[in-house]
C-alpha cells in the first residue's frame, strides 16, 4: 500500500498538533522559510518531517515543490504584521504563488486555514458555514479574497475558519481574559465568540486527512 505523502505549508505549532494526531502512516514534509524554525523533534510523537526551505513570496524557491507530488496540502500562514500590506503579501499574494507552481503537480486535496474573521457580522446570533460572510476590516477582506482562489481548483479544497486559536505559545487570548483593565474596557461589548485550543484545531484537520472522504469539489468548516 503506498504512503501518502502531506505537504504542511507554514509548518508550525499548528501542524505540529495535526501531525501528532494523524493515526494511519505518512510521510510528512513541512515547508518554511527556514527550515530551522520547524517544529522541534521532540514536539512530534508519531512522524518525522522532512524540511522543504522555501519562500511563499519568492516563486523561485518555490521550484523545489515541483519535484514532489503530494496528496494533502495544509497551508497555515501567518502575516508578518497587522497591516493591510502585510495580509494581501502574506495571504493571498502567497497563495496564489503555491497554488501557480502546484498546477503543474497538483495534489489530491488541499486545505486552507482561513479565519471566523472573513465574518464582519456583530449580531448575536449564531454564524455558520451557512451564512454569507461581509467582512468588516481588511484582514476579513482579504482572507476572504484568498479563500475565493480556491473555488475553481480542479481539485479538492476544503476552507477551515477557526476562531481565536490559543495555546502555550499563542497565549493572547488568555493575557487580554486575565487583564482587569481590558475586561473593563470591553464590558459593553457583548458579541459572543467561539475560542479553539491549537491541539482541538489539530485534531479536526488530522480526522478530515485521515477518515473524511470529501466528495464536493470544495468543502467549507
């Protein structure tokens, strides 16, 4: 039987927790910059990840995906600032330059980590997949607008909008929960919203790779 091989774009603690959770044999690349910012190799339990050191801005560095031919493709990026530059660079410029060298040797699914931000909606009630997204700043706009370059893949896509990932060491969420000053400068503010630990984010994206046989052309969570 062969190993699928899964691609982790922007391989992180994210992906970290995804791999540790995948239960059936894979053999797993993670693609960063620099690939000594990979996930340290005793934060993965189960598989070992091959380095792939590669630039989503710089499509020349991105020629090395042209040599491999993957199954799975999960993309978790990250912006480099808060700005409206640094999200259409980090976001969809970077997309739509892994998406250009993957025509050539398309995967079989890919999976982008999108956000709940793509929802500008400030009534209470509850929002789904179901629900048209109207983003209200530009980082909902523009992730929005990535998401939009996955709808004519001749491919499998699936989108994941998580909300308010927290972990360890990504411990905003619980810093801004603890401070008096800004729980008091928000007490008006009574919009619900979900909250997600990487590790349950992980789980969900290890069973969708492992069980889930998607049969849309693209898939929404």
């Amino acid at each position: 039987m062969k190993i699928k091989k899964i691609l982790f774009v922007g391989c992180g603690e994210l992906a970290a927790c995804t791999i540790n959770e995948l239960q059936s044999p894979y053999e797993i690349y993670g693609m960063r910059r620099n690939i000594k910012n990979l996930p340290a190799p005793q934060s993965i339990i189960k598989n070992n990840i091959i380095g792939l050191e590669a630039d989503l801005n710089d499509p020349i560095s991105l020629e090395i995906l042209k040599t491999h031919s993957f199954d799975d493709v999960i993309v978790s990026l990250t912006p480099d600032a808060m700005t409206e530059a640094a999200y259409h660079k980090n976001y969809y410029l970077a997309l739509q330059n892994l998406l250009s060298v993957l025509a050539e040797n398309p995967p079989k699914h890919l999976f982008w980590i999108s956000s709940t931000r793509v929802y500008g909606q400030t009534h209470t009630g509850l929002i789904d997949e179901q629900i048209p997204p109207i983003p209200s700043d530009f980082r909902g706009q523009i992730l929005l607008e990535s998401e939009k370059l996955l709808h004519n893949l001749p491919y499998l896509s699936t989108i994941l909008r998580p909300t308010g990932i927290y972990s360890p060491h990504k411990n905003r969420l619980i810093k801004m929960a603890s401070s008096m000053a800004l729980r008091m400068e928000k007490s008006e503010d009574q919009t619900p919203s979900n909250r997600i630990h990487a590790q349950d984010i992980g789980r969900f994206i290890a069973h969708l790779i492992d069980n889930v046989a998607i049969n849309s052309r693209k898939s929404l969570y």
